[in-house]
C-alpha cells in the first residue's frame, strides 16, 4: 500500500504533560482511522525528572541520536517542584530545540469558539495573530558565566547572541508566513532604542528582507510598547516576529488574551527538515494540578493540527481543527482554566466524538 506512515516521538515528560499527551495521542489515533490515508506510529520515551531523580540526566546519553530519526516529536512539558528549572528545561527541551537547530518557534494565536477574551468586547475577528519566536540565540543561546561564587565579587553574565544568519533566517520565515496569511501584515519586536548592538541589526537585517516581499505590509514596534498595542489594539496585529526573550514573554500575553495559557499551542521547527521539529503545548508541567485530571488538552489538541500540517496532512489537521472549535463552542467542555467544570476526559470524549461525527 502506498499509505503514509509517520513515525512520532512522544516525549511527555513531567507534570500535566503526561495527562495531556496520552489525550493528545488518542485523538491523533482516531483522526488516522478515521481518514485511512495515512498511520501514526507512535514510540513512547518516558524521559523527564523521575529519570532525572535515578540516574542524574533528564534524557540518556544517546537520547538525541535515538530521537534524529522521526519525523516528528511531541511533547509535554518539563518542571519538577523539587528540581531546579534550568536543570529541566536544559537538560530536555532546550538540549533537543538547540541540537535539532528548530529555530522557528511558531504560534498561533486565535479565540477560539465559546471562549471569553479578558479584553471587553474583543471577540475572534479582532485577535487572529501568528508569533514567530526566533528560537536558537538571542538571550537564550546559553553565553555567559558567573565567576567568585558566594564572594562578595560575584558576577554573573547573561550574553544575548545575535548573528546575521540568525536573525536573516527567522526574518525571511516571518516574511514568508505573513505573506501566506491573508492580510500580508507583519510587525518586527525589538528594543532597538535602549539595546544598540543586536536590535539595532535586528531593525536592519528586518528592512533588508523587506525589500523581497514588497506585497507584505511591515511596521516596527519596540517590545514595551507592544504589551499596549496587544492589549488596546489587537486588530492591527497580525504576524508578529521577535527575540527568544522577548516572543517568550509576549506569547504568554498572547495566551492569556485568547483565554487560556491552556489552549495555547506551538512548534519548534527546522524548517530545511534536516533534524525533526518539536510540537508541544505552551504551558508547563502546572504542578497545581498534576493528577486533578483537570489540566486542558485544547493545546495539546491544537499542537497537533501543527504538527499535521508540517506531516503533509493538512485535511486531517482542518478536520482536528473543526473538531477541537465544536467543543471549545460547548461550554459544558471548559475546563475549570476556562471557568468551567470539565475534565480532560470529557474534552477528550468531546473531540474523540466530534471526530468521527465530522464529514
Ligand atoms: P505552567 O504553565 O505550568 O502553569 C501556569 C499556570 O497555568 C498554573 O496555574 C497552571 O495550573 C495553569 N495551566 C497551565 N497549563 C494548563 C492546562 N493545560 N490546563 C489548565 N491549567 C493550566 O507554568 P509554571 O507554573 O510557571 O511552571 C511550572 C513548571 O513548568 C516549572 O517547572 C516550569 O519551569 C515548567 N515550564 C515548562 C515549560 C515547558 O516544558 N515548555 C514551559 C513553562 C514552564
Ligand atoms: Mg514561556
């Protein structure tokens, strides 16, 4: 048969990560019986702190070799309340975006069906973004050192990284997603009046690519002042691009606007498809609610239409995507992060169901 077959890495990890994936394969797997043109075969990597815990590594030593091969990898989260959190996120997620080179940090940003925007009277016609994260340095390339430690002269650096090929590549990635959306529009963050070195080539390199997509409308906004225009404004955004840091802190804005850190979901891409790209909900391991079986699987669900499109599946990711705004539209499935009542296993149910009723 000339069926397609995907192989995915599910890497749960710690926290509501484990709940949220196993709801997230489940619906992957009935999405594959229900179209019939292509499988998913899923191989499981129970890596995370409890292996950190035994053997003193978040992932093994050839954790990174045995993942090169898939075609795609879906995770969790990481974040233990007894392990520090650099040691976590370094020790997996960071170690598999670095080495994988998934530079492109995609999110979508949209309100979904029934879901209420904390901004009054903003509803889905006015809030429809896409933040392009710039994933591989800026201020998370991992420069810098501390030095006399516990001395009274102790220093530490924190270097913030920016290369012309860097920041060219997520440049032209943002300019060519904005020239796919419809409105063409695309809004380049920096902090250039404060930050002269790299935001200022930021601004630079920005105007040069510009000028190969001259049918995309582009503007400029400095990161403080773009917390205003997303709260006072959101109908002038469109695609947004910006630094690691800055597009980490704005994208969990952005969540928050759309309803629900809970919904929101994300891709870590190589976009030239030499290494596997990443595709995991925004949020972290919420050890408040580890094992309550309330955590939302909305953006976990979402991730995989992500991770679907970039398969080559794209009728499948539409129809995970009708299925997914069916029950966000039913308010008996939200979850208590969306004032409701719901567990995952209902919203699983709910999608598992709207599946096989879609046509
Ligand atoms: P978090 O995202 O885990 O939780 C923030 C708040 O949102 C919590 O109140 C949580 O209950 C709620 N929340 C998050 N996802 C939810 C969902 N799907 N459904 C319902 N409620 C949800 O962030 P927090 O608390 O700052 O960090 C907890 C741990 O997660 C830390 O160890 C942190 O380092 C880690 N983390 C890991 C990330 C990753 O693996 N990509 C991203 C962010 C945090
Ligand atoms: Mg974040």
């Amino acid at each position: 048969s000339d069926r397609a077959s995907y192989r995915i890495a599910a890497i749960p990890g710690d926290g509501i990560g484990v709940e949220v994936i196993g709801a997230g394969i489940e619906v992957l797997e009935a999405l594959a019986r229900r179209d019939g043109g292509f499988a998913l075969d899923f191989e499981h990597f129970d890596w995370g702190s409890a292996l950190y815990r035994r053997t003193g590594r978040m992932m093994p030593e050839d954790g990174l070799a045995r993942l090169a091969g898939f075609d795609a990898l879906y995770f969790g989260a990481v974040g233990a309340p007894d392990v520090p959190d650099h040691v976590t996120l370094w020790g997996l997620r960071l170690a598999i975006c670095q080495s994988f080179d998934q530079y492109a940090n995609v999110r979508p940003t949209r309100i979904l069906p029934g879901i209420e925007s904390p901004l009054r009277g903003v509803g889905p016609d006015r809030l429809d973004w896409v933040i392009v994260r710039e994933n591989s340095e800026g201020e998370y390339a991992g420069q810098g050192g501390r030095s006399h430690r516990g001395l009274p002269g102790e220093v530490a650096t924190e270097v913030a990284i920016f290369t012309r090929a860097g920041v060219e590549r997520i440049m032209r990635y943002a300019f060519a997603l904005a020239k796919a959306r419809p409105r063409r529009k695309l809004t380049v963050v920096t902090k250039s009046n404060a930050q002269r070195h790299g935001m200022v080539m930021w601004d630079e390199i920005a105007a040069e690519v510009a000028a190969d997509y001259p049918d995309v409308d582009w503007d400029k906004e400095l990161v403080d002042a773009m917390t205003m225009r997303m709260t006072l404004k959101p109908e002038t955004l469109d695609t947004i691009v910006a630094t690691n840091l800055h597009a980490d802190i704005l994208s969990d804005l952005a969540a928050a606007l759309a309803g629900s850190l809970g919904i929101a979901p994300t891709a870590n891409l190589n976009p030239e498809r030499r290494f596997p790209s990443m595709f995991e909900p925004i949020h972290g391991s919420a050890f408040d609610i580890t094992g309550k079986g309330i955590a939302n699987p909305v953006g976990t669900f979402w991730t995989a239409c992500l991770m679907l499109d970039h398969l080559g599946e794209p009728a499948a990711a539409s129809r995970l995507m009708r299925a997914i705004e069916r029950v966000t539209a039913d308010r008996t499935c939200h979850t208590p992060d969306l004032g409701g009542k719901a567990t995952t296993r209902m919203v699983t149910d709910a999608v598992l169901a709207a599946i096989e009723g879609d046509n």
